[in-house]
C-alpha cells in the first residue's frame, strides 16, 4: 500500500538543537517534498528532491538543509534550531501523473 | 513567483446548505490537489484533476487550466466536513513544484 511515513510524529528541542525529521516513502516515486505549515499560512515548500542525491530549494530554505539518500528516504536538517521553526511539518512524494501523497506530520517545538 | 490566491479564507454554512472555494492561479498550473485537513491535522485528499471536473458524494471539483482556477463545491453541508480545506497545484512540466494556497476554514453550523 503506498505510504509516506514521517518520524517522529512530536519532537520538543531546545533553542540551538540539532534535529534531524525523517520520511520514507514506499510508492516508487521520484519526487519528494518537504513542507511547513504555520497558522495564517497553507503549507509552504522548503525543500523537495527528484531522486536520490538531489535537492532543489523551496520557498522558505532558510535554516534548514534536506538530504535525499535514497529514492525512499528524505531527511529534514535544522542544525541550529530556533524557536520560529516551532511549526507542522509534512512530507509528501510523488510521481510522474499521480496525485502526492502525504503524511501525517511532525509536530515540532523549539523552546 | 509562482502563487496560489485561495477564497475565501473563512466561510461559515448551514447544515444542509452549499457553496464553493476557489482558487485563482498566477500561472499555468498542470495540475490540482485538494485537500480537507481535520482537527488532527491530517491532509485528507479530496480530489486530484489534472483536468474537467471529479464528483464524489457531496463535493465536486473543476479544473479549468486555460483560465487558471479551479473550484470545489460542497452541498448539502454536514458537520463534519468543518475543517479548513487547501488546494495545492503542481507548477510547470519539467518542474514538480506543488504550492498550496493559504486555506479556506470552513465551518458548518447546526
């Protein structure tokens, strides 16, 4: 069954942690995405990838880095964690005609 | 850059009623996701038309991507389709960038 499966589903640092959001996906696709989702706003892109070893930038990169180490695997980087990356974060993949897939989200909280 | 402009960002409806949400796109978009988040936050997908027109239950949603827009419609509104519905659209061929529009919260009264 085609899945994207975000971990941790919660995750609380401190200001300065390093947090690292994982994503799999199981459906063969080539794209990746990595999305924030703040009250007021819709989600918004900070990173997605077309396939392994790839990375393209969102619209709000700033603080974080991606690494697509397989087909399968996005990571989400915050080296430096600062209160204003408190947010939902989501996972979605994709492929050639086919609607995204998302998952269920990560929610995060920098104090 | 590339925008998804989603109305109206809040509505309030009467069970049994109706109504529709839109979103208005500033480019040519190849495709359209919609989507109805719930109170856990999950992106519940409702519709994915690259395309015309997709009925199901209640809702159905257009397409049109030589006018850039599409809409959702919802009848006979129920309680539990309050919620706070998105459309996400995928940018270009050659470019799978999906954006979303900012979200209409919808929601129904008794």
């Amino acid at each position: 069954e085609a899945a994207v499966t975000q971990s941790p589903r919660n995750k609380v640092t401190v200001t300065g942690g390093n947090v690292t959001l994982s994503c799999r996906q199981t459906n063969s696709h080539n794209y990746m995405y990595w999305y924030r989702q703040d009250t007021g706003h819709g989600l918004r892109l900070i990173h997605y990838s077309y396939g392994a070893g790839n990375l393209q930038i969102g619209d709000v990169p700033d603080g974080y880095k991606a690494t697509r180490t397989t087909q399968e695997d996005f990571f989400l980087l915050l080296e430096l964690a600062s209160p204003s990356q408190t947010s939902l974060y989501f996972c979605a993949s994709s492929g050639d005609s086919q609607a995204p897939l998302f998952g269920e989200g990560t929610r995060l909280s920098v104090l | 850059g590339d925008q998804v402009e989603q109305s109206p960002s809040a509505l309030s409806l009467h069970e049994g009623t109706g109504s529709a949400l839109r979103c208005n796109f500033t480019t040519t978009m190849r495709a359209v996701q919609w989507f109805q988040q719930n109170s856990r936050g999950s992106l519940i997908n409702l519709f994915y038309l690259a395309s015309g027109t997709k009925e199901n239950g209640r809702l159905k949603s257009t397409f049109n991507s030589k006018e850039s827009y599409s809409t959702l419609h919802i009848r006979d509104a129920q309680l539990e389709d309050s919620g706070t519905y998105f459309c996400a659209a995928e940018v270009n061929y050659g470019n799978e960038k999906i954006t979303f529009g900012a979200g209409t919260k919808l929601t129904i009264k008794p």
